[in-house]
C-alpha cells in the first residue's frame, strides 16, 4: 500500500489517497482481520504525515551559522528516523565548517531527533512504557499495539539516552502543584533504598524518596518523588533530596517536618545531620 496526502488551505483540510488497498475485499474478511488492516492504514498514514512534518523542518541553504562557526552545505544524504508509525526516512543536507570535522543536521537539531534517530513522541512513549516493564516486553507491546518493530537493545539505548538529559537537566526542573495547596500544617519525608546486583559491578542501593505536604486535617495535597540510580555511598540521593527538602521547608517555614523511615542505620544517621529538629518516625 502506498498513502499520498494533499492539504487543502483554503478549507484546512487534508486529502489521503491510498493505493494498492482492497477495501471491500477486507470488509468481507473476518473482523479482526479487518482490524488489523485499520491499524496498518493509520501506521501507513502516520508514516506519511510525519514524513510532511519533518520535511518541512529541512534547511537548506548554502551555509548557516551554529555556535559562532559557519557551516558550508554537504550533499544531501538519507536519514532514517524511527517514530511511532514505523521509520521514515528521507534526505536532508548535512553541513561542515571549511576545516572539516564532524557534520551537522539541522533537522535534527530543530526536531530534536538527538534519541538515536528517535523521534520526541517515541521517545516519550517508550520512556514511559520502560518505567513499567522492562525492554524485551516494551518491544513485543509495541509490535502489536503499533505494528513497529524495534529491538529490545535499540528500546535500552533509547532509554539510557532520555535518562541522561534528565540527569543533566534535574537541578533545573523543579515539579510544582497543579494549584497553590491548602496550607500547609506537616511536610513528611521519607526515604528508603534497595539493593540491586548491577552486571560487572558488585551490589549497590538504589534510592527513593518522597515529599508530601498535609493540610491542617491530616490530608494529603501534593507529593513530591524522587529517586536515584544504584550507587555506592548514596553521596548523589542525599545531595538531590536535602536540596529539595530545603526548598520546600522554606516555603511553609511553619509546618512541622516529620521524617519517616525504616530502621536502617544510614536512615538515622541521615536524619540527624539534617534534620535533627524533626520528629522522626520509625516504620516498622
């Protein structure tokens, strides 16, 4: 099957054309054929219109200027994207500074394809679908959810590559409230850790914590997660958390801190250099 789509201004329409599509042979077929066929059409137009889209973001002009450098026009080579839909692939001028070196890709830079070739959506969808379930399983949810085939390892890459804007990004985002909560009587933190084997390396603990502010009736309003990679010492989920507990304390000066944990020594030890004012609870 082949899909051309043609765009009409003057009435903000779209026109799809498919070719080599037997509808009414599919329509006599079983339903759940018929379904499966449905879902190939709208990969089929998914694929063709985000093909338009990235099109549209190419750049071409003899030369451009990045980072106070200009850049001189290559010949046009193919990229090949991976979205939601199924690759894409389509040429794109690369660009190089008069001393050669490595080449640029505006579309890339103005798409944010920078998740190997990944495309935003997919790779915000397969993030959240890894925090679920692990790799292998988001490769077989993907297959028969969306009829895109993409390898487990490829899904991991793409993973480890999210994750690490996020690291790199963290001490800028700052997660707020939907809405000003009411005021604020107990801000309760609590930490807790779990040891995991990591291939080539020995056991390390992998921690999480939580803010949570409760209102004068003992009702929860908003929480705050945090968590942190497996790590010797846990030297970066102390740093992380003090810093947005001190942030938080400092917004509702008159609530009372109440630290919760179980009874690990790090845990006493932790809430003692910090917050020795607080009441602590012990979770049995």
């Amino acid at each position: 099957m082949k899909a051309s789509i043609n765009t009409n201004g003057g009435t903000n329409g779209l026109t799809i054309t498919i070719q080599g599509l037997n509808w009414d042979a599919i329509q006599q077929g079983s339903f759940y054929e018929g379904e499966v066929q449905v879902r190939e059409l709208l990969k089929l137009i998914g694929q063709e219109l985000t093909g338009q889209l990235l099109r549209r973001k190419v750049e071409d002009t003899p030369t451009l200027q990045w980072q106070g450098q200009t850049y001189y026009r290559k010949e046009a080579s193919l990229g090949h994207y991976q979205t939601l839909y199924g690759e894409v692939v389509l040429a794109r001028p690369l660009y190089q500074t008069s001393a050669g070196g490595a080449t640029l890709c505006p579309l890339d830079i103005h798409c944010q394809l920078g998740f190997g070739a990944a495309t935003p959506l997919l790779a915000e969808v397969v993030s959240f679908k890894l925090a679920s379930a692990p790799a292998g399983e988001v490769a077989q949810d993907l297959a028969k959810s969306h009829g895109v085939s993409l390898s487990a390892t490829y899904l991991h890459h793409l993973a480890q590559q999210v994750g690490q804007i996020a690291v790199e990004k963290h001490a800028a985002w700052h997660l707020q409230a939907a809405v000003e909560p009411a005021p604020v009587a107990i801000i309760a933190t609590g930490v807790d850790g779990t040891t995991m084997p990591l291939v080539s390396e020995a056991y390390k603990e992998a921690m999480c914590g939580t803010i949570a502010l409760y209102d004068q009736t003992g009702e929860r309003v908003h929480t705050e997660y945090l968590g942190t990679m497996p790590e010797a010492g846990k030297a970066t989920f102390a740093q992380r958390f003090t810093t947005h507990v001190d942030r938080v304390t400092a917004r509702y000066p008159d609530a009372r801190h109440v630290c919760l944990g179980d009874g690990a020594p790090w845990n006493g030890e932790f809430f003692a250099t910090h917050y020795p004012e607080a009441v602590w609870v012990l979770d049995f």
